[in-house]
C-alpha cells in the first residue's frame, strides 16, 4: 500500500516524458470512468427495466431475467476490470506527484476528516454494484414469485 501522505513542495521535478504519461494517465483514468457511467446508463435501466416488462408478459420472465442478470454481471465486470485499470494508473500518477512535490492526488486518496464521516466514505462505488446485483436478484425473485401465485 502507498503512503497517501501530502508532501511539501520541493525541488524535484518531473522529466519531460514523466509530464506526458502523468497526463496520459489522468486522460486514460477519465476515460475508464467515462466508459463505466456510460455502460450503466444504458445496461442498468435494461436490467432493472426487465423486472417490469414481466409483470406485463408473465410468460417472458425467464428469458428476461437470464438476459437481465447476464447484462448486469456483464456490466460488472466490465466496471471492475476498468476499476482495477484506474487503481494501477493512480499508483503511478501518485508516485510521480511525490516526486514533482504535487499533492492532487494524494489529497484525493484521503479525504480531509470531516468527510471521513460522511456516508460516502464508509460505502464505497464498488460495494454499491454488488449490492446492486443483489437487489436485482431479490426483484426477480420477487417477481418470479407474485407471477406464480397470480397464475
């Protein structure tokens, strides 16, 4: 694990080639982020919506909920797998502050302590799309259920 402690500025400096990739890497890390919100704007209203279109058409309820499912975990995957691209790029674009004396980074990796508090450092991003399969999994199971008893 990396020390996220701010660093005085000092009076090393970054090589040309060391500005190029810190500014690759914050492109890349901004891309995967992109990708991940844009998968979910699109996937996580399919997924959920499905739920709903088979309360409609009761005799789609398996074919929805295998496509429903397989389209989250796909979106899962595809969210941490560019998660984990995004963790092993702030590594180096922190190593490279602590050397040019910046402290960008390294602040955002710990908050100041009046947000340690906050809700939203005690659940993380990626805690919330397990939770999120698992509530998709509840609804259909729910819905699965009400589809049996009504029949």
């Amino acid at each position: 694990m990396t020390d996220l402690t701010p660093v005085p500025p000092s009076s090393a400096s970054l090589s040309e080639d060391e500005r190029m990739e810190y500014s690759e890497i914050s492109q890349s890390t901004r891309h995967d982020d992109t990708m991940i919100y844009q998968a979910a704007s699109t996937i996580l209203p399919l997924s959920f919506g499905a739920v709903a279109v088979a309360t409609q058409f009761p005799k789609m309820a398996a074919p929805l909920a295998v496509l429903s499912v397989v389209l989250y975990i796909y979106w899962l995957l595809l969210a941490t797998r560019l998660s984990w691209y995004t963790s092993v790029r702030r590594e180096r674009q922190r190593e490279l502050e602590r050397k040019a004396g910046l402290n960008h980074h390294l602040l955002l990796g710990n908050p100041p302590s009046k947000l340690r508090s906050a809700l939203g450092n005690k659940i993380s991003i990626r805690s919330v799309r397990w939770w999120g399969l698992l509530i998709l999994a509840v609804a259909w199971v729910v819905t699965v259920c009400n589809l049996q008893l009504s029949a």
